[in-house]
C-alpha cells in the first residue's frame, strides 16, 4: 500500500500524557496534521495486563488506519513495551509504527557507554523487562537501575503537580536507594514530562533527566524527511479523540496547544 506525505500522523496513549509526545511532535512538525487517540475510557495502562494492553491498541490502531494515518506513534511507554511487535504485524505495510522507547535506546547508546542509568516507569513498562532487554542488547557495559512509581501517573491525571503533596511524592521516589550513583535518569513513562521541572529541581545539573518525548519526534521527523513523506501543506488539521470524554482532557489539552482543540468522543467504546 502506497503511503501519502498528506496523510495524518496517528498517536495514542492512555490518557494525556501522550499529548507530551504530541506537542513535540507539533512543534517540529507544524505542517502534520495529527489524529491523537486518548483511551481515557481505561486509563491508566501501567496497572493492567499486557493482554489488556494489546487488545486496546490493536482496537487503537485499526481506528487510526481507518482514518487513514500514514504513522502510528504509541505514546505510551507501557503499550510500546507490550504491544509495538503484534501492532506492527497488525498494521503491515498499511503505516509505519513508531514507539517512544527505541529512539531514547538510541540516545542513551550514544552517551552513556559504561554509566549508570536510572529508570522511572509504571509497574506494567518495569515488569516487561523492555528497557533492560534494549540496554543489555547494547553491549555497552551500562548499569540499569529501575524503579516503579505508580502514584505519578495518577497524579499528573488528576493535576496535582503544582501542589506541595506532588513534590513529597516526586522526592519520595528519588530518594529511594534503587536511583542511587546514577548517571542520567530515563522518563520511563510519556506522562512524567509535565513534572520533569521538579525532577530537575530534585538532582539539579548534576544528572541529565532524559526527555523520550522530544527524542521520539526528533526521531520521527528524521524519518519523514529520509521517506520523503513530510506534508507540504500549511494547512494542518488536528483532531482529539477519546474513549470516554472529560472536561480533564479537554483543559489539558487545550493548555497544552494553546487553543480551542477538536475533541469528540469515540461512540460504542466498551
């Protein structure tokens, strides 16, 4: 199947954290147009099983193929860990899949040979064992020290990161002696972008906090250029999909694009 530079990107997540994804994406791509699924209706994926996981993203993935996206970005940590390989062979030759691990891989395989690095992640994306495949695969000597933090995701949702109680919580979890004598810290999870200022407070310069998002659309916008599908239009339309609609979504992300977004809710989403 011939794919078109005009075609939309597809991206998807659980909730709003892929929208991280989706404004880098935006703000290195502004002429895509883009088609962002959120699953709001089973948010979060960090707590529920790879098999869950999977069914959800290949019901994702063929709505986006029904809207005829020439990409597929799963901006999530979690689905890419359990389910890019069964949405890649779902998808074929259809559109290309893209996931926000390989390309922070790829980062870390350029700068951190024989280091330490940290993990934060939900309990589903650290119990895959994805990251410690990848960066074993490598053979590059670096030491990967993991750490699940299940209350942030929650958090970020519900927008408590401007309170007091989320900077304890932050801390909390970067005190504990499984991130000690790290090097750089890998945001395991597309949601912790929004509290990355508070993490960076926490180690100050002396650690790089290590961004997927920006790196994934980096590493998107590299491949649209090498396949000659990057959209010529100026006239990009977005478009905001959910399984379940709330005002939180709404406000999210029109904060985050700074404008009055298409929003409608998927009918008949069980």
């Amino acid at each position: 199947m011939l794919i078109h530079a005009s075609q939309p990107i597809g991206i998807f997540d659980s909730g709003i954290g892929g929208l991280t994804v989706a404004r880098a994406l935006k703000n290195m791509l502004p002429n895509e147009s883009m088609i962002y699924f959120g699953d709001t209706a089973h948010l979060p994926y960090g707590d529920k099983s790879a098999a869950a996981i999977q069914a959800y993203s290949i019901k994702i993935g063929n709505i986006l193929l029904q809207k005829n996206c020439k990409v597929i970005l799963i901006a999530c940590n979690a689905a890419s860990a359990v389910a890019c390989d069964l949405l890649k062979e779902y998808v074929g030759r259809r559109a290309k899949v893209f996931n926000v691990i390989d390309p922070v891989i790829g980062y870390i395989r350029e700068r951190f040979a024989r280091q330490s690095i940290g993990l934060i992640a939900t309990k589903r994306t650290i119990q895959s064992g994805v990251y410690a495949r990848k960066i074993k695969a490598l053979q590059l000597g670096i030491q990967l020290k993991s750490l699940a933090t299940p209350l942030l995701v929650p958090l970020i949702e519900e927008r408590f990161v401007k309170e007091e109680i989320s900077q304890e919580i932050v801390y909390d979890y970067l005190k504990k002696p499984q991130l000690g004598h790290i090097h750089a810290l890998i945001l395991g999870c597309t949601h912790y972008p929004v509290i990355k200022k508070q993490i960076e407070s926490f180690y100050q310069p002396k650690i790089e906090v290590i961004d997927g998002a920006k790196l994934t659309a980096a590493s998107l916008k590299a491949f649209l250029i090498d396949k000659q599908l990057v959209n010529p239009s100026e006239h990009a339309e977005d478009h905001f999909i959910v399984s379940d609609y709330t005002t939180d979504f709404e406000q999210a992300t029109r904060l985050f694009f700074n404008k009055k977004v298409r929003l409608t809710q998927l009918p008949s989403w069980d």
